[in-house]
C-alpha cells in the first residue's frame, strides 16, 4: 500500500509538471519574443502586452537609439508603442526573420534588402502603393508588378571618397579624375608625395573574403554594373541574371582594381577589418577610401577622436571611372522597410506615414543621421557625405544600385574570394582575373 | 489491486474516451487558428484524464507494464517532440523546393541528385574526411602528452590541468574571432601574409585552433584512465625491472586501451560536427584553383559550415536539408561503430 501512494504521488509530481508545461505554453511565444529581443531591452515589454502595439526590426544598429526616440514620440503623439528591434553586426536578418514567422511571432515591419530578401516574402506583404509619402519619392521599392512594397528610410551613395586637404595639398583637382589615365596619374603623383602628406597608402582599400566580402564582392562589383549609367539602365544586371558579364567593360573595371590593389596598405590588403580602414581614412593616412557614404557615420563617431585630430578634414566623392566619361556615382536606398499582412497592418502604415512627415523625419535625418529620400524633407543630415549627395543628386549624376538584384549571397560565397585571390596574386592579371568572375558567375547562376 | 471491477472498468473508459476527445479537440482548434485561451488546459487536462484512465484500467497481467510506460511518457515525449519529428521533418523537407518559409512542389530526389554534382560540396565533404583524421591523430597524441605530464608528480599539476583545460569553456565562436585576431594582428609580422587568407594554411590554421581548443578537454579523461591504472600492476612492473618506456608501452596504454577508445571516438565525432571555429576564423573563405574542373570558392569549407551556407546564405533551406540528411547518416554510421566497439571491449574487460 506504501509503494501505491508513493507511485500515485511521483504520479501527481509527473502531472504537476506537464500542468505547468502546459500553463508554460500559452505565455511561450511572448517568452521566446523575449530571448530573442534580448538585444533590446525595449522590445519584450511589448511582445508581452501583445494586442495594439507593433514592432519594427531594424536592420541598422547604429541608428537603434534614434528610432526608439521616434518611437517614444509617436508614442506620446498617437498612444500607440512602436517597439524597435534592432540587429546588426553580423546577425542573418532574414533568417531570423524566417525562425519569427515559424514561431508565429512575426514582426509588423521589417528590413528588406534586396530581391532575393522580398522574394522570401512573396504575397504575405502590404500594398504602400496609396500611402500618401508613396508619391513623395521615387526611391519605394517596387515588386515585379509595379506595387510599392518597400518603404525607403534612407539614401546612401558608392564612390570614390577622397580627402579634399591631401588632394589640395598635393595639386590634384578631384573634378580632374575622369577617367583610367587621369585616376593613374593622381595615384602616382600622391604615391610619390606619400611621406610629404603623411600618408601610410594612396588608397584605404581592403579585400579580406570573411568579413568585407559585402564590400568587394556587392559594393565595388556594383559599378562594374552601373557606374555612368542612366537611373532605369539595366542592361549590365540584365545580362548578370543570365550568368553573364560583358568581358570588355568588366576588364576596364579589373584593370581600376589592380591599380587599388597596387596602391593600397599592403598591411590590410588582404587581411584588414572594416574598422581598420575607415580608422585609417579619418586618421588621414589615406588619401582616397573606397566604400561609401556610410563611412560617415563612422568617422564621425567611432573614429571621432582621430578624425578631429586629422583636422576633421572635408570629404567628397568621385565616380568610379574605369572608363573615359563615366561620370556617377551610385545612390539608393540600401534597404527597404516591408510591412507584413496583419491585423496590425493598419497601424504599421500609419506609423510609416508619420516617419514620412515631418515629425518623423526630423528624428531620422538629424538624429539617426540618413538623407532623406523624400523630396518634401527640409532637414538635412550632419555628415560629412551628405553635400556630396545632394550635389550629385542635383546634377542628375547619380546611377542606381541594381546589384541589389544580385543573385542571393554572390559576394558571399564567389565575388568575395575572387577579388581577394586577385590582390593576392593566385589570379595574375586583369584578362585572367575577367575569365575567373565570368565562369564563376555562369556556375554560380546555374545552380 | 482487488478492485477489478465493472464499475472501475467503466470509470477507465470513460476517462479513456473524454480524454481523448479533449486532446483532439484542443489539437483541432489549433489547426484551424482558433485563439480560444482554453486551448492549452483543455489539451493539458484531455492528457492527464487519458493516462489516469490508461492508469486506472483494471487489469492485472499490464499493470506494471502501464506504470512504465507512464512514467516514460515525458521523456519519450520531449525526445519525439525535439528529435523524431524534426528529423522525420527535416528528411520530408528535403524532398521539396522549401525556401525555409512555405513549399510549392516536391521534387523527389532532385536535391540528392543536385548535392553529388556539385564540386564545392564534395570538396567540403572530401576537407572533413581529412580534417577528422588529422584532428582525431593530433588530439590525441598532444592530448596523451599532456596527459603523461600532468600524471607525472609534476609540482602543481593541478594548476597545469586547468591550465590545458581552460581553452575548452570558452566558446568556439570567441575563440575563432581571437584567433582570427591573432592571425591577423600578431602572427602576421612573422608570416608577412596572414594564415588565414590562403587556404592551405588557413586549414592548418583551424587544425591548430581546434587541437589547442580540444586537446585539454581529452587530457582530462587520460588522466582518468592514467590515474586508475593500479598501483600494484606498477609497482610489480618497477620490481621486475621495467623502464619507464617499457612501462609506458607494455603497462600503461594497453591497462588504458577502453579510454582510448573513447577519446577516439569523442574526437571523431566531434571534429566531424566542427562549426563554429571554421565559421568564425575562416568562414569557409579560400580558394581552389581546379577541383573537377571547377574553381572553387569555398576552400576551407567544412560540411557543417557548408549544410549551413547552402540554407542560410545560398537561400536554398531543402538542398541544405538534403545535405543535412547525409550528415546525419554519416554521423549516425559513426555512432554505430562506436557503440559496437565500446560493447566488444566491455565483455573483454
């Protein structure tokens, strides 16, 4: 009879403990809101509060404060709490966002980057198309029916950025670079002025494979696609989603990078960190950096301290110019915010509504530091890039970034390590280094 | 148990009956999205009422048998919920064009077909085979050595033990970004050009992380075994004579052999599953310049690193399911042979 009650109660224990799995389940997906929200504090309290509230996962870390401060307005404006969630630094966006959906806790607005990034997203998205900022930009990204799907936040720009004292210093009239022969001869005439200039290398240009492959392999193969070419010109991403490239501009583009490769800090060449590189351009040891307008925000935080050392010298920006005439650099918006078919959509649009006017975009161009895409905006953002922009922009001399349609991960898994094995020296010269990309792409593309 | 009766026999199945009703009615709910918040304790108490019922049955002959399988039930559950169905998942998934989101048509074999096509996943395969063997050697070795220094009367082996023992609690993904450093920074006003960027090197350069990262954690169990060798057996050994080399060889490593069994098969399997050092040190990153013809891109890849790109960053979740599938098989092959060996030497000992 003992041994009856002692089994009845390790019973009753048992049952215990399934109740309390049970009980556990139904506050399970708030608890799993909040592990993973762990990297903002803000964001479980609402996850938690469920019903009213929506949630925006933010793809830029570096603007996290900004955003929630917005967020705290609209709060105090419309009563309705805006929790930010913001990831970076490594972090597979869309593959967190894929575990969120499998865990229904999908957030209303996310970050979206590129085709491959809204094609996950096919048919589960908001039509922006009548949202009243819809008419106020160009820069909404568009699905292959012509919707507005994408809500644009920001504007940010791939070229050349060079330091306006060492050119002034060393003679060289940025406007003057406009082309192969003109860009060879800056580059000596700083190379052999380099210890007159304090310079450690001519150019800050950085092709490790692991972490700046985005740089390289997106960033730097975008004007191969697109610098000096009209806004709606897709001939180059066309033929890139058949598998293809055209050989005779992509050797004039191999030949620009064999000349970076020459020219830049064999100490980081092929092992350096983005962070080493922008430290060095806003030390003032290089007189040129590739990379693009975002470097900005870096100099003018991170790197703040040797940036004023510097002299907190002006910046600007030149194309690309592989070639005589190509005369643009590249400005978009580099990501997307997509709002997800809810019940909350309603109140995701009106929050996208807000940040669109003025209230909001006072909190995303002077706080968060973007440039606005909206054409009604009449702030403008403290950095260091931002007149550049606009005076590209106003020249109408500015090309699109249709690398955006890159097949998924090119630059991570091909371009990344191609352009690295180049300035290593396993490719030899600009024709092999043409052949390489061409049957890796076909490969790549085939698959 | 003189209760057997028709009235209890009722009472049974009636719980039986009412709790299986509940259960499936809770799951039905679900399925069709209802956001009834009596879901979870209707189900919950659907369970309980069906095994008190299963409890309850008046039978003598299954009694006990029932109570076992009760008391399984929680364990057996958790291990179906989080590996049967995923694998029985997983295995299904494989067979379809799933983007990780939602799936539109099945494709039978094709993703099998697919991965043996491809150069850069049978070179990931290929690296792993020799990377296992390397690392199973290495480990061991550097690990026995270790082993015989701290068993040795050494003064403050204590201190050497934790020592050797320390890189083995910090995670690999710290450890690949230290390295990676190290590499990068440090070596690199010896080497020139860092060990990381070629692929050569670069595997060395994992193989050194990973013996550095796991050879203490193996020293650990030969000193067990070292320790455990008897003291009498030795002792003997000194009387008549034997050297410390004969001792080594003839005492020690065949009184140790089940140990090293162990080690073996603890550094095949894991070297096998080598992620997050390969991840955050080199990143798959480094090239080969033909391999079947190919020119490959993903030099120092490992299969783990490689199931994961071809989900995650490839954007292909079923082609890496399928490649999943072959991992497992082979890793599932390596277990057998393992508990068949463990099993053999036990009746021996």
């Amino acid at each position: 009879m003992k041994k009856k009650l002692l089994a009845l109660a390790l019973v009753a224990a048992m049952a215990m403990g399934l109740v309390a799995c049970g009980g556990g389940s139904a506050s399970g997906s708030s608890d799993a809101a909040a592990d993973d929200a762990a990297k903002t504090e803000e964001a479980a309290a609402p996850a938690a509060s469920g019903e009213g509230d929506i949630r925006l996962v933010n793809g830029k870390i570096e603007v996290d404060a900004a955003l929630k401060a917005a967020a705290e307005a609209y709060k105090a404006e419309t009563g309705v709490t805006v929790a930010i969630e913001s990831m970076g630094g490594g972090v597979n966006i869309q593959d967190t966002l894929k575990g969120y959906f499998q865990a229904d806790n999908m957030p209303d607005i996310f970050v979206c980057g590129s085709d491959a990034d809204f094609g996950n997203w096919t048919g589960k998205l908001a039509d922006l198309s009548n949202e009243p900022w819809a008419a106020d930009t160009d820069a909404g990204y568009k699905d292959a029916d012509g919707k507005i799907i994408g809500f644009p936040y920001t504007t940010e720009a791939i070229g050349l950025a060079y330091n306006a004292d060492i050119l002034e210093k060393a003679g060289i009239d940025p406007a003057s670079i406009t082309g192969p022969e003109s860009m060879k001869a800056a580059f000596e005439t700083l190379d052999a002025k380099k210890d007159e200039l304090g310079l450690t290398a001519v150019i800050g240009w950085c092709c490790e494979a692991k972490d700046l492959y985005w740089s390289t392999g997106s960033h730097s193969f975008a004007n191969y696609l697109d610098a000096g070419l009209a806004r709606d010109d897709t001939t180059y991403s066309d033929l890139l989603a058949e598998g293809k490239i055209d050989e005779a501009r992509f050797q004039k583009y191999a030949e620009m990078i064999a000349l970076f490769n020459q020219y830049s800090d064999p100490a980081l060449l092929t092992s350096g960190t983005y962070d080493q590189q922008i430290l060095g351009f806003a030390s003032g040891k290089y007189a040129f950096v590739t990379q693009g307008s975002w470097i900005g925000a870096t100099m003018t935080s991170d790197d703040a301290e040797q940036y004023a050392a510097a002299g907190n010298f002006k910046v600007g920006m030149i194309p690309y110019a592989f070639d005589e005439g190509i005369d643009t650099i590249l400005t978009n918006s580099p990501s997307w915010w997509a709002v997800f078919e809810n019940d909350n959509t309603q109140k995701a649009k009106d929050f996208l509504t807000w940040l669109a006017g003025d209230a909001g975009q006072k909190f995303l161009v002077e706080d968060a530091g973007f440039i606005s895409p909206f054409k009604s905006c009449k702030y403008v953002a403290n950095d260091p890039f931002a007149q550049t922009i606009t005076d590209f922009t106003a020249a109408g001399k500015t090309s699109s970034w249709h690398w955006l349609k890159n097949k998924a991960s090119l630059d991570q898994n091909v371009l990344g390590q191609l352009y690295l094995d180049y300035a290593l020296g396993n490719i030899p010269d600009a024709a092999t280094f043409t052949q390489v990309v061409s049957q890796q792409i076909a490969a790549y593309y085939a698959q | 148990m003189k209760t057997n009766t028709a009235g209890s026999k009722g009472l049974s199945v009636i719980l039986m009956a009412a709790g299986a009703i509940m259960t499936i009615a809770a799951l039905a709910l679900d399925f069709m999205g209802n956001k009834a918040s009596f879901r979870g304790p209707l189900l919950v108490i659907g369970v309980l009422a069906f095994v008190l019922g299963v409890y309850l049955f008046p039978t003598l002959k299954h009694h006990r048998k029932i109570v076992y399988v009760i008391f399984l039930f929680p364990l057996l559950f958790a291990f179906v919920v989080t590996v049967i169905i995923p694998l029985v998942l997983g295995i299904f998934y494989s067979m379809t064009d799933w983007t990780g989101i939602q799936f539109t048509k099945f494709v039978g074999l094709a993703n099998y077909a697919a991965m043996f096509k491809d150069p850069a996943f049978i070179w990931s395969v290929l690296m792993t085979f020799v990377f296992v063997v390397i690392n199973m050697v290495l480990v061991n070795l550097v690990a026995f050595l270790l082993a015989l220094l701290c068993t040795s009367g050494l003064k403050g082996d204590g201190f050497f033990r934790a020592a050797y023992f320390l890189p083995n609690l910090i995670g690999g993904i710290v450890l690949g970004y230290i390295w990676q450093f190290v590499f990068n920074n440090v070596l690199i006003n010896i080497t020139k050009i860092s060990w990381l960027v070629q692929t050569k090197t670069a595997m060395l350069a994992i193989v050194i992380v990973y013996v550095w990262q796991y050879a203490g954690y193996i020293m650990l169990i030969y000193i067990t075994g070292l320790t455990q060798v008897p003291k009498d057996v030795l002792e003997a050994a000194s009387i008549d004579g034997a050297d410390a080399k004969q001792t080594l060889f003839q005492i020690k490593i065949p009184m140790i052999a089940s140990t090293i069994t162990i080690c073996t098969f603890l550094t095949l399997t894991s070297a096998f599953k080598q992620f997050d050092v390969n991840l955050a040190l080199t990143g798959g990153t480094g090239s080969v310049p033909n391999f079947m013809g190919a020119y490959l891109t993903n030099g120092t890849q490992m299969l783990a690193l490689n199931i994961y790109n071809t989900a995650v960053s490839k954007n292909n979740y079923s082609l890496g399911q399928a490649k999943a599938v072959l991992f497992f098989i082979i890793l599932a092959c390596v277990s057998l042979v393992q508990v068949r060996i463990s099993n053999s030497k036990e009746v021996e000992l």
